[in-house]
C-alpha cells in the first residue's frame, strides 16, 4: 500500500547566501531530473523579497522512504543550510484540501 506524506518547508537565508542557496537547490533538480525517482512530487520557490524560499514535496512511496533522501546533491544542500539562514528551515507536514494541477504531469 502506497502511503502519501506532504510537506511544506519554508526558511529565510541570510541575503548573501541566496545566490548560493538558490545554486543548491537547483543541483537538487538537475540531480531528480537526471535521476526521475518515482514517487515524489517536489517544488521549490524563491519569494518576492530574495531570501524566503519555500519547498512543497508529496511523497508517495510503498515503504515511505523519500527518493530526495538518496541524493548526494540534497545532501550537499542540506550540510550547511543552518549557516545560510537567518531564519532556520520549519518543517510542516501538510493535508491536502484542495489543487488545480500543482501536482499533475501536464
């Protein structure tokens, strides 16, 4: 049986790390696009003010595990994302209500 865990993570970094974060995060998609894991669902958004970044995953794995997990590249983004925040990650699991195809392949 297939189980579905959401998140949403949002964190504020330090403005000269933004660029550096930014950098990050988008080794962690090249890395998923070259890899195409099963079972996630994952973007991240840079907010209007430069610094706030908020990451939304759906998991949907048979045994639970997160194919982010088995990335050397999501490791390397999350070695040092305490030093690059001045506010630090908060991680909220999520219940869906309601989307108009966030989620879909199209």
């Amino acid at each position: 049986m297939t189980s579905t865990r959401r998140v949403v993570v949002r964190y504020r970094t330090k403005p000269e790390h933004a660029d550096e974060n930014q950098r990050l995060v988008e080794d962690v998609f090249a890395a998923l696009a070259r890899t195409e894991p099963q079972g996630l669902r994952y973007a991240t958004f840079r907010l209007d003010d430069g610094v706030s970044f908020v990451h939304i995953a759906s998991v949907e794995t048979d045994d639970g595990s997160n194919p982010l997990d088995s990335l050397a590249e999501f490791a390397a983004f999350g070695k040092g994302v305490a030093d690059r925040c001045d506010e630090p990650p908060r991680v909220e699991v999520a219940a869906l209500v309601g989307s108009y195809r966030l989620f879909e392949d199209r």
